[in-house]
C-alpha cells in the first residue's frame, strides 16, 4: 500500500496528465477481482480529482469486465480501459458486438485498447473506426506497435470529436505525438514521468529536433531496461526493480513470476547510472 | 439450470467415465466467478459421485485460479483442471513456477491442460515430463493436436504411476488409444456420448478395424459440425445447436459470442438426419 | 558424390520402395540449379529402376519448377514431388490455379507436398481435395504433424484411385499407416532404412505391438538425434553427423549452414551407441 | 519490354535517385533466373548511369543469389539487396554467417533486406548492427513496418558512415525520414514516383506540416488502391493494374497470380479518379 501511494505521488509530480491503472504494466489482468477491488479504490482516493483515473477492466469474461467497470465506477474512477478478451479470440464483427454490449452497460465511458502481444487479437483500423462510433467509446489505446494501422485510424477518425487517440508504445510517442495523437499511456512514465511528459510538449509544438533529443533518451531506457529479462513480463520486472532502487516501491511481481534476479538488478543499476537521466533531460 | 440437468444425464446415459465442467466447451473462461460457482455446486450436486468430477479452473489471474480450486473442493469436486493462464505468457520455467505455486494450494488434484488455441501457450513434452512430477499433479490433458509431441510425452512418462493422459481432439481420439493414452476428454461427448465410450472401448482392445470404424463417424461429426461456422468458438455454438435440436437443452452463448444463424442451423439438421448416427454407431 | 553413391546403395539395402531427391533432408531448396542438375542424374543413374525417384522441384519461382521438372524428366525421374511456393504466399485457390498451372507442363506426375515448417503455407484437407482431381496429379505427403487434418484427407479421397497419401513425419508414421496412407517418406529412413521398412510392413498388417514397439524406437531415434541442434536444419545436421559416423558420407551442410559442433558430435556418438538400434530392431 | 522501358522513364521522370529492380514488387522471387538476367541487363543499359540501379538477389539458396550477383554485376548494377533466404529460416547466428559468406564473393556492395512478411524471418536491430560492420555491407533496408525496432537500428548505427538505412513502408515515410533515414524505397513509387520524392524534400527538411500533408495523401493512395485484393500480391496486382491504367505497362503478374478482376479494376480507376493525386501533389 504505501509503496502505491508513493509511486502515485512520483508520477503525480512527474505532470502526468492522467493515470491508468491495472492496465499490463499494472498487471491488471494477473490479479484478483478483490485485490483489483482495494487498488481503483486506493487509488481514485488518494488522486482525489487532480488528474483523471482509467481502469483496466478486459478479462476473458464479460461478465468479469462489467463487475469491475461497476467497482471502477463506485469508486470514482473517470473511465474503463478494454481489451478484447482473451482466451476466446473474437472475429472483427465479434468484436464489435462485445464492444457494444460492454459500453451498453458500462456507467463510465471506454477507451478500446489494442495490445495484441497479450490478448493475441489485433484489432485493425476498420474495427477501430466502427467502434468509435459507439455511444461510451471514447478513446483508442493502440499498444500495438503498428505505425501502419495507425496511421489510417488516424486519417479516418480525423474529423470525430471526442474521440482520443492514445499511443502506447513509449518507442513511438515522439511521431505519433507529431503526427496527432492526443496522448500517450506508456510504461515508462511509471519510471521517469517527467521524460515523456516534456517529449509530450516538444513533440505537440513540432519541436523536431527537441522531440529526437528526448525520444532518444527514452530509447536508451527502453534498450537498457526492458531487454534485461526475456520473460513476457520482463519490462514490467525491469520497471519495478528501478522503482525499488528509487526507493519508491518493492520489486513484488504478481505470481507466478518472479523479480529480477541478483545479477540483473546490478546490471539495472549500473546502466541506471550510466544513463543520468536527471541531468540528460533538463537538455 | 434445467438445460444443465438434462445434459448431464444425457452424458451420463452415455456411459461416461467423468464430467469435466468448466472447460473450453463449456465455456468456462468466458463465465463470472459467480455463475462458475453456481455451476460447479449444482454438477456435484447432481452427479452425486457416480462419475470423478473434474473443473476448470484456468484464469489469467492465479488468485482467481485459486479461490476456483478452494470453491470447487467445496462443492465436492474431485480434480481441477488448469491451463497456463492468458495474457501474460509464460516460459516454460515460468509455467512449471506456476503449475508448483497452484499444485502447493489446490486442496484437490491437477490436470495440466494443454490448449494452445486459446491460450497461445504451448506446453512441450519436456514441460509436462517436469511437472508431472509436482505433488498434486496427476494428469494431463492435451487439446494441440500435437501427436508429435504427445508420442514423446507418452513415452517420457511411461513408467510413471497416477499419472493420466487424456486426448482432447475426438478426431485423435482412436490412435492416441491405441497408442496408450488413459482416456479422452471430448466435446463431442455432449452430443453423442455412445459413440465415444464406443471408440474408447474397441481401442483400449485394440480393435483395429472397428476403431477406425467408429471413428469414420466421429470425423463426419467433426466435419459435418465444427465447421459450420468460423468464429473460435463455431464449435460449441454448433454443440450447443445440436443439443437444442435433440431438446436437452437451449443453444444460448456466453456473450459476446452468438448463437447460430437459422440457416446454419437448417444445415446442420439436414446432416444430423444424413449422418443417422444411431443406426451407424450400432455397426 | 562417392558419399551419394553409398548413401543411394545404403538406402536401398534397406528395402525402401521409393527415393525422394532434393527434398527438404535433401536440402533441395538450398542448392543450386547446376547442383541440381547434377544430383538427378546421379541417382537416377544409380538407380537405374530398382526402384521410383521422385524429385523435389519446390521454388519461389514456377519457370525455375518447371525447368527443374523437365531436366528431371530427361534424368530419367518418375515424378516430381511440389510444394507451395515460399516467399510469395498462395490463397488457397491461388495453390490450386498454381498445382493446375504446373501439372499442365510438367512431363512426370506430380506429388502435393505440405511443410508448413518451411513454406509457412498450410496446405488444407480441402485445398489437397481439390488437387487432387487435377490430371497429373497422383499424391500427396504430408509433413505438416497435423493428424487430424490428414484424417479429413483420408477420409475424403478414400475411394479415389490413383491418388497416393504419404506421411512425412517419422513419429507419425505407425498410426498413419495403420490409418491407411500409403507410406512414408521420411527423413530418418536416410540413417536407418531397415527400422522404417519394418515399421511399415508391421503396420500395414495392423500389427499394433509390433508397429509400436518399432515407433518407440524411432521415438527414441527422433529425441536423441533431432533435438540436439535448434537450428531450423539441426535434424539435417544430425542426420548427417550421423551418416558420417557410419562412413556413408560426409556431414558438410549447405551454406549458410555449418555442421554440428564437435562437442554436439560426441553426444550424439554416445546416444548412438546406447540406443543399439541393430539388436532393437532385430527385436 | 516495352512496359519495362517506359515504366523505367516514368519513375526517373519522377525524380527518383535509384532504381530498385527485381524487388518484392517487382516480383523478383517469382521469377526464373534467366528472365531476371534479361530485367536487369535491359534495365542497367536503359538507366545507363543516371541512377544508381540496385538488384534483388533474395533466393532460397546461397549458390544462386551468388550467381545473380555476378551476372548484375556483370550488366553493370551498383549494389545487391539481400533477404534472408526463404524456405530453411536461419537464427540469427546463421544469418550473420550467410551475409558474411554472400559479402565475401559477391562482386557489388549489398545491402541486407528486412522483409519478414515474405521471408518469415524477422532480422532484429542488433542482427542489422552486427552485419552493419561487415565489409560489403553497406545498408539496410526496412520493409517489416516496426518503428521501433527501426529506431533501435538508428541509435545504434548512428555514428557509422557509409551505411544507409532505407524505409520500405511508404505509409512510415514521413516519419521515418524526419527521423534519419536516409531514404525510401517504396513501391508506390512505381505509380506516382513525384508524390514520393516531394515528401522526401518536405520530411528531410523536417517540414513538418508540409510532410503530413503529403503523407495523407500516400495514405490515400495506401488505402484506396493496396487494400482492393486479398491475395499477398495484392497491392503489386493493383500497382500494375494502376500503371496499366496510365498506359505505361501491362497488368501482367507473374504466375501463379493473375491480374485484378474487371470489377476491381473499376474500383480503381474510380478511386483514381477521386484522389486526383496530380492537382493535390501540386499543393
């Protein structure tokens, strides 16, 4: 508990813009529908209104994901955060039907998240672009990494108001950012909030040069951290043992997977420090 | 519920060695923890220990597993069955991590599930070899198709004791019997479970001529129905029709997913009427 | 092309009905057209009609399967053996307008071969229906693993005369010929003719303890010789390291690949000499 | 070859700064050896130095991609691009070795080609940076569409000279080249080679607006004509089918694939007609 109270306040003060929580890197999905229950509470009350909270509600269960969108709800959460179930994968049209039948009941509006590395459901651009148009849906989270697809989401939503585009992969903020998307939710922002939060300001002025600057800094992290462990969750363990080496939270990953190891930790530690982050950002 | 009743005595009539509730079939990862726990309480109920009764347990969340494991020994179940959790993929080191810290809390024995369709895991033989031997690990049920690999599992385990393999494709059911596994654990089985017991006997025999026999008709049941329709669960929404066709219970799907369209259904019923499997399975 | 010579009088010492050139063991795909060229002739030369050579004339580009068919042609050749073309992906009805196109000019009869593995094309049961009607062509063989595809084959072409089914997966073997194929063309068959011919003789009599007694060995063959290397061609390399150790041929790999490590040698000198395979077969 | 010729002046009217022949768009794998001598000695004499010509050599195997490279070399070509070879998929390891084995004797510089949707095999950033150093070597180019995995190359290869990174994917142009590549080599280029060079004025002087605007356009043109066949040669069928339109060759594939059917091909001409790239390039 207090390490999630800290780590709030570390992303609060890094100017994030909002929070999403029990998304992957929350590890949402690998995580009890009680402890899920304590964590939006927790959270939504110490944020408390200063930024928008989102909750990640996708689970193989429908079911499931409408209980935790109520829960979401009660709790004062500002929006849910829904991936395609796994599991049973869902055809496009499936698709859409399931985002249908969710916003339908859902008392908080939805943002679509497409993350196929863990759902094994690509959800392509046209399926983005007719779920948009359903009454609740209010956003896209594209975690994909398929700049492509993107791109046409982007052109064919262009003129929909209230609708935002988020991009997920913190390797691409930079051009996504310049190209239009109105936001990013990265992983990294756990770690080092206030990195994407000016590339979010260079990238939406156009600075090109500025945004490059930064992109490559957040590059060195992504090639420094996330690559250390070759597990589906080993950017997640490699985020929380820096976490631990802040002295903002434990490195605890949900079961069963396991921390880092010794000998990763030093190696974390060492291109930590190799890095300088602190002093590289302030340019 | 009555739906429910009723398959169940239809299997049972079938003569049926035990029940597997909550598998892929019946579409337990689709279901809320509190319709599973309903189910779970109402089979044991009425089974009433005339067949083992085996559940479903796999979830992305290993808590959720295990409050499943904790309900259904409650409720008088006699085995759970797990696969390796959705979402975050897992090694293989990984998933013996996982099958250990699960085996350590179940009160009641395992089956390791192997059903790469859905959980976009696959289980290697060297995997199962290993985890075979984790206390509380006493099965394995494999739904790949993989015979390669099923022969090196057959012949890594078989001088191990209480250790059961059970085939989940009806169409490999013959030659994975002849070939030594224990059993099947067969979709089919809700539609016509006479045919299967009859296959499972004349191949334990080994009744060449007759197995292939009888599995001549399981093929035709495989491509007569399974491919009706394309989406990943086209299977049990043709199991399901079949089954309100024969009255025992409705066709309803887990959402988001649908029932049959009425022209499909009229397919189907012309070829349940060409397929006259009554007659056939007599011989 | 000594160790051709005796690897072609090895082979048929060990009484197998047919020669496969230039398949995937063969490394056909790898080799040149000159090299080609010349390794037909040889054989079909050294064979001189003791018993059929079938050609593997598989390309990214038809005209290169087309001349490859006609130079087998004049080598003497009694069919050519196609698969899918890698690089350009074929839509199922694209593979059979392909099979058309080549049978129209091809001078020998033609083989359908699937391998997924290589081609990352899947040849469906329907698509091997649908070929299988087109002049010309007189097979299919099947090394993709899935068994429960080749029962739709078997099912569906049972009373098609002329049409040969071989499997080419050696593990598969026993069940598949006591299932019906016709034969098998494997790769082991290279190191060990005698075990192959006595599991397809045992087979084809349904003699179930028998076929599976000589399944296990060629399970415990396929496990101590395949696995050793995780190169895509490490059973190739095994293959040959294992030639090499009986004094047939040398274990030299077409480039880019390399023969196996010398320490990878040794284990498989060991597991060789453990395995005993002349006193097991001899049973 | 009165197609070739006057397509060859069309895209150097374009203002084009090289030629890229026997390519994945130019159907290169699909064609015999002896029509691609004929392609590229016509080509390199037509060129005749006005830009640099560079020579697809991609096959399955080794021995022929060498000899592609000296017949290109011999008709006068600048440089090889080289694919991993199809059909036996190689590690990483294995790759390298390939690419040292072919730099070794091939007579023209060589550049390494990224394009797993064809080949199935994904060259990975740090491949790229460890061939990068290879004498011969002298760049990259990037079909596959992973931004990120292309912006790890960037970093990595940043402070090398002599090496060229190229974009394969005309919808990530834009970005890409604001980003640092040094150039593109698109098949859309084939159609309207002006909108393609005008964006890569506008991006390499990081224009931001301007970029954008062009690249909505390429979008366009992605969507409206790439997207009408579902065949994997889809968008060269609607390329051809395209320039057929303009008068400047036929619509001739390659078998197996055939041409765009009469309705698809009013479908385009329609949405040809709609884009009117020639008033919107203009600006």
């Amino acid at each position: 508990v207090k390490g999630l109270e800290s780590l709030i306040e570390h992303i609060l003060q890094g100017g994030v813009h909002g929070l999403f929580v029990l998304g992957t890197t929350g590890e949402g999905p690998g995580l009890g529908h009680a402890t899920k229950d304590k964590v939006v509470r927790r959270v939504c009350e110490q944020v408390n209104g200063r930024v928008p909270v989102l909750v990640g509600i996708t689970n193989s269960s429908m079911e499931e994901s409408l209980l935790m969108s109520e829960r979401s709800t009660k709790a004062g959460a500002d929006a849910a955060v829904l991936a395609p179930p796994p599991y049973f994968s869902t055809l496009p049209s499936e698709l859409v039907d399931y985002v249908e039948m969710v916003a339908a009941r859902c008392p908080i509006p939805i943002f679509l998240y497409n993350i196929p590395g863990n759902t094994k459901v690509t959800i392509g651009w046209s399926t983005v672009v007719t779920t948009s148009e359903i009454p609740g849906v209010i956003g896209y989270k594209d975690s994909s990494g398929d700049m492509v697809d993107l791109h046409k989401v982007l052109q064919k939503t262009a003129n929909r108001e209230n609708f935002s585009i988020m991009i997920g992969r913190e390797e691409l903020l930079g051009e996504a950012l310049i190209w239009g998307v109105d936001g990013g939710v990265v992983g990294g922002a756990n770690i080092f909030p206030r990195l994407y939060t000016a590339l979010f300001e260079a990238a939406r002025q156009h600075k090109v040069k500025e945004t490059q600057r930064l992109h490559n800094i957040a590059m060195d992290v992504s090639r420094s951290f996330y690559e250390l462990d070759s597990s589906s969750v080993g950017y997640i363990k490699s985020t929380k043992a820096y976490l631990a080496l802040m002295g903002i939270c434990k490195d605890y990953m949900t079961p069963p997977f396991k921390r880092l190891e010794p000998a990763q930790k030093t190696i974390l530690e060492k291109r930590f420090r190799e890095l300088d982050l602190d002093s590289s950002i302030g340019g």
